[in-house]
C-alpha cells in the first residue's frame, strides 16, 4: 500500500521536475532574484552610509531573500495546482483514479522544495565564497540538512493554501498575503527584534523563522542544538494543513462540486 | 434597426474602462488580499530599505521620504503589471479581436491600468497611514498644487510607457521575470527612493534617468526637498511624456505590423 | 459581385522545435502554398482539410490578422495588406469559438464591450447584444459568466460577437468543433439563416458531412495547397465515386444477374455499384420488370465528400 503511494509520488515528481525544468526562464529568476534584492539593498546601504556595508550584512539579507523566494515558490505552486486542477476538470480526473490527492498536492510541494534546494545550493553557495571565503563551506553543507527539516512544516501551510485556494479560486490573491505575512514576521531581511510585539510573535509561531535562523545560525558557527526543540512543535503545522485539506476537499469539492466555478 | 458606428476613440475608451471597472469589482478575493498585504509589504519595505541604517528611523524626513518612496514604488508597480497584463490577453485570444475592432493596443491597456489606478488609490492610502501610523511618517503635501500637476504627468506618462513597455515583454517566454526586475530596478531609477538619501556622486548619476523626472518630482512636491529646480523637473518631465507619447505610437504600430507578418506577437 | 478574392496566398512560418531539454532547432513551414479562390456574394464557401493543412492561416491573411510572403487578397475590393481598416469594419470574424472573452464578464457583457469597440454607442451595443443572444440561442445564459460557460456554449457567443457589427461578409473557421449534435445543428441553421438574409460567408471545417450540407463550393486544402475544388456534387463527379443502388423486390427469392441481400423486413434487395446511377438505374428497373418482378423500395446512396475526402487526400498520399 505504502509502495504504491511512494510510486505515485516519485511519477508525479518526475513529470513535474521535467516541467520545472524546461522553464529555464523560471529557475533562472528564482536564482538571479534574491541575489538582485539583496544587491539593490546592499547599494541603498552603501549610498546611505556612504561607504560599502559588512558583507555579513549582505549575507544576512541574501539567505533572508533566498527562503523567501523558496517559501513563495512553494506556496504559490500549491495554490495554482489546485485552481488548474479546478479550471481545467483535471480534480475531476484525479479525485477518479486511485490516487489520494494529498500525494499529488505533497509531490507538487516537494517538486517546488527540490527546487528550492537547488536555489538555496546555488544562491547560498555563492553567498558563503563571497562572505566567508572557503571556511564556512563545511556548516553551509550542514545546513542545508537541516533546511531540508525546517521545510517540512511549510508543506503543512502550502496544503491550507490550497484549500483556500478552493474557495477563493484565485491563487495569487490567496498566496499574496501569505508571502506579504510571511515576509514581514519571519525575520528574513531583518532582526524581528524590531517589529511591534504582536509580529514578532506571529513571526515566531510560523516555521519560515526557524528555517531562516538556523540555517544563519549554521553557517555563522552560533547554532544551539536546543533550538531544535521547537522542531516537534512546527510538524504541528503538517498535520493541521493535512486536516483542513481533508475537510474542503470533502465538503466543498466532492459535495458541492465546486469545479471550475 | 439600424446600428450607428462611429470609430471614436472616446468610446472605445470609455468600453474599456468600463469593463476594467467590471471586473476589478468582481475580483473581491483580489481586493481583500490587497487590503490584507499592502500594510505588511510597506512595513517590510520600509524596514529591508533601512536595514543597513537603523538608526535612520529615528529621523522623521527620511522616514517620510521613505513613506513616499513606498507610494511610488506602488505606484509604478501597479503600470508595470498592467503592462504585463497584455499577455494574458494574448494567451486569451482577445488580443487578435481587440486587432479586428481597429482599437489600438495603448487603450485596449486602459482597462487594466483603471484597475491599477483603483490599486493605486486604495494600496497608496493603505501605505500612507500604514507608514504615519507604525513609522511616525508626515502626511501632510509639502506643495500641493505642484504634487497633483505632477501626479497627473505620470499617471499619462506611466499609462504610454505600460503600452511601450507591453509591447516590448510580449513575446518573451517568461515576461513577468523582467517585470518582477523591473520592479526593483526601477524605485533606484526614479527617484523614489529619496535620491537625497544618497551620497552625492550616486545621486548625480540618478539624474540621468527620465523616469527621475517624472516620478521623483513627485516625492519632491510631497517632501518639499528637491535636487534639481521644481520648475526645470516639470518641464523635462512633460517633454519625456510627450516622446513617451510618439514612442508608444510607434511601439504600437510597429507590434502589429509585426504580428501580422510573423503570425506571433512580438517586437523583439 | 466577388466579395472575396484570394489570389496566390503562401506563408512561411519559422518555428522552434525543442530537442530535449536545452536544445531548439529552427524549422520552416510552409503553411499556405499558392492558395486562389473567389467567394460570390451570398455564397457559403467552405474550406475543407485536415488539421495542420493551412486553413486557419489563410483565413488569418483574409481577415488582416496575417500579411502574406506573396499573393494578394481581397475583401469587398479592399485590399487586405494595405487597407486593414476598411476590410476589419465589414467582416465578423470566428477564430477560436472558446477564446476572446472575459471570463469575469457575463456573455452579453462582452458582446456589449465589442460593440463599443466597434463605435456602437451603449445603448445599441446592449439593444444589438440582446438581439444576438436570442439569434444564436443563449438565452439566459447570456447573463451568466463567460467562465462558467460550456463549449458550445462559447461558440454561440462567439458567433453573437463575429455578427455584433453586422457585417456583410463573415469568417468563421471551425465553429462547431467540439460542439455536440444538438448545438452543432443550431449552428448550421444559423449560418443557413444568415446567408439567407444576404450575407457572405466562408467557413473552415475538417467534418466533410457539415461542409457538403452547408456549402454552396468548396476547395480542399492539403498541406497548403488546393487539391481539389467545386460544388460537393462536382467534386464527387469529378472523382468518378461510385453511388449504391438498393432495390427491394417483393416477389423472388433470388435473382441470379446481380449481387443480393435480405433485407429485415424478409425481402430480397438487389445491388448494384455504378459511376452513372441514372442510367443504370433505368437499366435496371427495365430488366426487372421484364421479368415481372414487384419492385417495393428504391435508394440510391451518393458518395459523402468524405470519400471525396478520402480519395484526394489518399491519391496524395500515394504519390
């Protein structure tokens, strides 16, 4: 049973690899952007200050914009699935075979982590040479391990989106604010120690944080292994996003036939 | 019955706005997420712009500079992705029947920009107050007469170069790339970010860009600082809207000339 | 008076090929090769082939949307590469039945939007809009969403917005693809209707049965090129197809002279396959009643275009 599941999983990942893929023009974009943010940001300081920021600064932002851009990939890539899936009676399909859709909407997340892996890898790769020289390398290959832990939880938000998106139906408009919360709370291009309170504490209650903290943490050498006790406490999040999946599927999808409208 | 049609291009306007009104008010889900993002990303903007510096937001001109600077960032944002939005309409076949009612491809876009007016007008307001409330922004307009004459100058410039700017990206593969790029370059170009908050040889290369003169006399009027005279910045910034003008013409032109001797949509 | 005239069209199209998943190669199609044809006043002019034989492309450069390589076109004496404007205000045009529309507009706000980009003030564009959805039956599905409508239901407006303008001559390429029966059959009548009321009109479609019911000529275009043209009668004349007479007789068990069936009422049917069913029939009946047989029925099947069809694509083939 579980071998047919894992099967199903790897086919879907296959295809939509290979679609990813072909979108050079995408993958390209996903690499260029966090390092032209962190860039642009880097010149406003450089203009301000009137001389060139601590690259550790730089870096600071640039692993920042890199989960941010990962975290967008893969929320926005659940939400269109589900309003392509809606628009083109592809559910339909889906929910008829014997395939569980939380497999599909897993595989598509996982597609959109890989490559998230792959922009982290690059962009991260980049970043360490150019702040740390060669020293460093040795924990950045550490924390992508870790990364790939800390991402877990996202599928578990990505999985709410998508059922938001079924009652939406517009992907973007349902995946915006996340990205503008998420952006915002997360500490990703700034200390959340200088947000008001109540952000501060939406940021720490989300997984996007922790991912970012101790990936820097890592690669910066200050990584407290107790940290990782929140860990248990963020695979909350997957479970709660499964349920709610569960929930509209069954009472909006199935029931009402919400397709296409 | 008998059936008047008379090719005016105040109704073929007029159409377009109407139905870019039509359905901007049935996107509810769109406005709703507007109205919940715009104060995060004005909060991250303003606190990613000043990560480097601090202590700057302690000081009241910058970050009131700032808050415009945000505004316009919304502001041009806004053309951008109108511009961009010519690819949907080319992936929905109605570019080829806008082609057929003889409407040119620069009001056809007078649609989508209403609603990135309406965006504008509802996002801008959300990242005044949003600013004056967590960041202690000034809202009051330093020169107003001159802030709404130059408003007017770029709403006209901004709705040429989205036609301009449409014709350009809509044959590429992946435009919203560039726009995305765009986005990001274009704050640095114009003088939304307060180009007073640079140094000197930074802020003199700025000045070579036409987009400061349209945008960044904007956050001047607000602002009350200026780096160039208020009435040289006017002036340039209505001869920039008049070239903007022709080039949209000729962009126009040019794209459907080329369309119709390659059988796809694109002019580079 | 000639209300289309195609002289000579060919078009060439590059396009990328991706090999694998880095790689493109550029080829070159020859979409429209030499492509004549005249259109009458009133006339239902129907271009047939498969997908892929340049139908669509010839329509796009009698429609302005295409500039040919060579050849000239005309539509109501404008001259389609040099006066665009003038030949866009006299034609309605069908392209893709499901594309051109907004989906978060009702069906009769799009058709009211065309209108207005016609020129029709809104007050006619609504008043036209709302003659159109009851001409092609939408009814009160003109006031839903365009996202929520089916295929069938989209080639109707479409339709509706290629007539917004009234246009004297219409273009219409597939319009009932993908239709089922019912929708399918509105659609010919309407087309039926509107050349009835004066209007010329040139339709594509690959379905030879809808093509031989609806036209009064028809070319056939296979990789670009014509390959045959005429009425359907002449077409399938000129191609020597064979008819089928059916001949129920009500009085013999067999009949030696001629092949034979049982037909399910019990009685015997004599074949016969001619390329002169006329004179064969005549033959025939004379025979038959020289031997005092009763004749019960008589059918004569005519080749379809189809096997027209069939036959010129297939001699091409062949060759």
């Amino acid at each position: 049973m579980v071998r047919k599941e894992i099967n199903q999983l790897l086919a879907i990942l296959e295809v939509e690899l290979k679609n990813i893929l072909r979108e050079r023009g995408t993958v390209g974009f996903s690499i260029f952007f966090p390092i032209l943010i962190s860039l642009s940001t880097y010149s406003v300081g450089t203009g301000i200050l009137g001389k060139p920021p601590s690259l550790e600064l730089w870096f600071y932002q640039l692993i920042g914009f890199t989960i941010l851009m990962i975290t967008i990939v893969m929320s926005a890539s659940s939400a269109w699935y589900i309003r392509q899936g809606l628009l083109s009676r592809r559910l339909e399909y889906i929910f008829s075979a014997p395939v569980n859709p939380i497999i599909i909407i897993a595989s598509i997340s996982l597609t959109s982590g890989i490559l998230g892996f792959g922009i982290f890898l690059t962009v991260g790769l980049i970043g360490v040479i150019v702040t740390y020289g060669l020293s460093n390398l040795s924990n950045f290959f550490i924390s992508l391990l870790i990364l790939i832990i800390a991402l877990i939880p996202i599928l578990g938000i990505n999985l709410i989106i998508a059922a938001a998106t079924i009652i939406g139906k517009e992907p973007e408009a349902i995946s915006q604010p996340v990205s503008a919360i998420v952006s915002t709370t997360s500490g990703l291009a700034y200390p959340i120690t200088i947000l008001p309170f109540i952000l501060k504490i939406i940021g720490e209650s989300m997984p996007y944080y922790y991912a970012a903290y101790y990936v820097r943490s890592i690669i910066e050498g200050y990584f407290n292994i107790l940290s990782l006790g929140n860990l248990p406490f963020l695979f909350l999040y997957l479970i709660f996003g499964f349920v709610i999946y569960r929930y509209f599927e069954n009472n909006y999808i199935r029931k009402e036939g919400a397709y296409g409208i | 019955m008998e059936y008047k049609f008379k090719n005016f291009i105040i109704t073929k306007i007029s159409a377009e706005l109407g139905k870019g009104l039509k359905i901007y008010t049935r996107n509810k889900v769109w406005i709703i997420s507007d109205l919940i993002s715009t104060p995060f990303w004005v909060i991250f903007l303003f606190l990613t712009l000043i990560f480097y510096a601090q202590y700057l937001l302690n000081n009241i001109n910058v970050v009131t500079s700032l808050m415009w600077g945000i505004f316009l960032f919304i502001f041009m944002n806004s053309f951008m992705w109108a511009g961009n939005s010519i690819v949907q309409s080319v992936e929905s076949g109605i570019i080829d029947n806008i082609i057929l009612t003889n409407t040119s491809l620069t009001i056809h876009l007078l649609g989508r920009n209403i609603t990135g007016m309406i965006d504008i007008l509802i996002s801008g307001v959300i990242a005044l107050l949003t600013s004056s409330y967590i960041f202690g922004a000034t809202l009051s307009i330093s020169e107003p007469i001159l802030f709404f004459i130059s408003l007017i100058i770029a709403v006209i410039f901004y709705l040429l170069f989205a036609s301009v700017y449409a014709s350009l990206i809509i044959s590429l593969r992946s435009p919203w790339i560039v726009t995305n790029v765009m986005n990001f370059v274009l704050p640095f170009l114009s003088g939304a970010i307060p180009i007073q908050l640079f140094q000197k040889n930074v802020a003199d290369i700025i000045i070579y860009s036409p987009f400061y003169y349209i945008t960044g006399q904007i956050a001047s009027a607000a602002t009350g600082v200026y780096y160039v005279d208020p009435y040289l910045m006017l002036l340039i910034s209505i001869v920039f809207t008049v070239i903007m003008f022709f080039m949209s013409r000729i962009a126009a032109n040019k794209l459907i000339q080329k369309f119709r001797k390659e059988g796809k949509i694109s002019l580079i | 008076m000639k209300e289309i005239i195609a002289k000579n069209l060919t078009k060439k199209f590059k396009k990328k090929v991706r090999k694998g998943i880095f790689n493109t190669e550029e080829r070159v199609i020859h979409a429209v090769k030499g492509v004549s044809f005249e259109v009458n006043h009133g006339e239902i002019f129907g271009l047939l082939g498969p997908n892929g034989a340049g139908k669509t492309t010839t329509i796009k450069i009698l429609c302005t949307l295409l500039i040919p390589d060579s050849g000239e076109a005309y539509i109501h004496g404008y001259n389609v590469i040099k006066e665009p404007n003038k030949v866009r205000e006299i034609i309605g045009v069908v392209l893709a039945p499901d594309k051109g529309f907004y989906e978060r507009l009702t069906g009769i706000e799009n058709l009211v939007y065309y209108g207005r980009l016609y020129g029709m003030n809104k007050k006619d564009a609504y008043k036209r809009a709302e003659e159109l959805v009851n001409l092609v039956d939408l009814g009160k599905d003109a006031y839903r969403f365009v996202e929520e409508y089916s295929l069938g239901m989209k080639a109707k407006l479409s339709i509706a917005k290629s007539l917004i303008h009234d246009p004297s001559i219409i273009i219409l390429d597939e319009p009932t693809v993908g239709l089922d029966p019912i929708s399918s059959r509105k659609i010919r009548a309407l087309i039926h209707d509107l050349a009835n009321s004066g209007k010329t009109i040139l339709i594509t479609s690959h379905n030879m049965w809808e093509v031989e019911n609806l036209c009064n000529r028809v070319i056939m275009i296979n990789k670009g090129e014509i390959v045959s043209q005429g009425t359907p009668k002449e077409l399938k004349e000129k191609l020597n197809l064979s008819y089928f007479i059916e001949i129920e007789v009500l009085n013999a068990d067999k009949i030696s002279d001629y092949e034979t069936s049982i037909n399910e009422k019990g009685n015997l049917v004599v074949k016969i396959e001619t390329q002169k069913p006329n004179e064969s029939l005549i033959k025939v009946l004379d025979k038959l009643r020289e031997k005092n047989y009763i004749i019960g029925s008589i059918k004569v099947i005519e080749p379809t275009l189809e096997e027209v069809f069939a036959r010129v694509i297939g001699g091409e083939k062949g060759n």
